[in-house]
C-alpha cells in the first residue's frame, strides 16, 4: 500500500486548510477531537486548540494570518558606516564611557537607519566584519603604571624569592598562562 507523500512543511494555505476542515468536522458534530487529530495527523491539543477558536469566532478565526514583513536589515554600505562610528567611539556617539556593548550598538543602528535589532543578534554580523566586542579589563582610576612597572622590576623580584625560600606556594596570578587556540 502506497502512503501518500507528505512535505515536510506545509505552507500557511495548507495548514489553513486543515484547520477549516476541521471546522467543517466540528460543525458536523461527528467526530470526536482525537478522531479528527488523527485524521488530520496533529495531536489533540491542536484540535481543542482549534476548536475553542471556532466556538470564539468561526472559521474566520482558523484563518492564515498575514504575516509581518521582517524588519529590514542593513546594507553592507550601512554596515560599514555603523563600523565607522564604532571606530570613532562611544562617547562620540553620546554615550557616557567609551565602552561598545551590544545595546549600544543596537541603539546606534536604531538612531542611525531606523532598524531595530536585537543586541544578541548583533555580535554575529559585527564578528564577521572583523569586530568583536571585549570588555575592557577592569582598573582603577587612580592605577600608575609606572608605579606597577618600578614595582614589579625593583620589589617583585625580592618578594618572589622570600616566599620561595619560606617554601610558601606562589598566588596563581603569578604563574604563567598556557594560552589554547589562536591568539
């Protein structure tokens, strides 16, 4: 026995289609739901689903929606200008620190073409124009490098061999990083 082939994905007309069968079904009074679930191969979940709509509305309520447009994208002309305020910073763009978060960006994109995104799907289309987004390390205001630099040339040193002469373990900052994949 042939069984007949069935697409893997119905379009909105067909699935409107076996919705308004189903209406047709319950208007008949007939059928039980999971008699129509099976002949319609959908769980009976779906069919009460269906049904409570029907009771609600009619067949109109089983109808296809019309479907939104998606929301635009960029151009890749767009893409480059949005590059280019991020070169230029964040503070430039009116923002408080220079730090780029994916919210920023997503607000600058939205100012600048009237394109709304969600921060999540920002970080795959700016990775793949060769930006990422990092955080800066975390210092203090008052941080003197020079200080840190003459400290750790002049003082370290000393520190360093007390506590390996005391047969004190070294703090794990001081161990050198193994770095794994590119870098």
């Amino acid at each position: 026995m042939d069984s007949a082939w069935l697409p893997r994905r119905l379009t909105p007309g067909q699935l409107e289609e076996r919705r308004l069968q189903a209406a047709a079904w319950f208007r008949q009074g007939r059928l039980t739901q999971a008699e129509i679930a099976r002949r319609l191969d959908v769980s009976e979940a779906a069919v009460s689903h269906w049904r409570a709509r029907w009771r609600h509305g009619g067949d109109r309520q089983l109808w296809a929606r019309p479907r939104r447009p998606r929301a635009g994208r960029l151009s890749e002309t767009q893409w480059q200008q949005v590059l280019r305020i991020l070169r230029r910073g964040a503070v430039v763009a009116e923002f408080d620190t220079e730090q780029w978060t994916l919210k920023r960006i997503a607000r600058v994109i939205e100012r600048r073409f009237g394109v709304r995104y969600h921060p999540r799907s920002l970080a795959r289309p700016l990775h793949a124009r060769g930006w990422s987004a990092h955080r800066p390390a975390p210092r203090a205001k008052e941080r003197d490098d020079a200080l840190v630099a003459a400290w750790l040339k002049r003082d370290w040193p000393a520190v360093k061999k007390a506590l390996a002469a005391r047969g004190g373990r070294l703090p794990a900052w001081t161990k050198r990083v193994t770095r794994f994949g590119p870098g």
